[in-house]
C-alpha cells in the first residue's frame, strides 16, 4: 500500500492543514505571523482569506505547504 500525501488547496482550513501537516506551521507563520495560532478563526478561516487580510498569494503558500515532506 502507498500513502497517500494529503494536497491543500487556497480553500483549506488553515486550522486542518497544521493538525494535517504540523510542518506547515512554519509557512503559516512566515506568511500571516504567530498570531494567527492564537486566533480563533484559525479553525473556520481559509489560506485563502488568511492570504487576503496579509496581502500575500495563496498560491504561493499552498505550493509551498504540499511541497513539505
């Protein structure tokens, strides 16, 4: 059996990609700052809207969050 490695998309949870992929925690961090894990809307809010409120591509982040491991 192989594993399959979980993509994310603009539209993940950033809340669901760090439970998913703890390492990812370091690019949500460079991107949008420490604050962000202690915000509440990190279980509802997207990369996407994350990306948005910080004025950064979410492209970027994503190709950079499914580019771990």
């Amino acid at each position: 059996m192989s594993e399959t490695k979980t993509k994310f998309t603009k539209d993940s949870v950033i809340g669901d990609v760090v439970k998913s992929s703890p390492a990812a925690e370091k690019i949500i961090e460079k991107y949008f700052g420490k604050g962000c894990f202690t915000c509440p809307g990190i279980k509802l809010e997207s990369i996407v809207f994350g990306s948005t409120m910080h004025g950064v591509d979410p492209e970027k982040i994503v190709k950079e969050i499914n580019e771990l491991e």
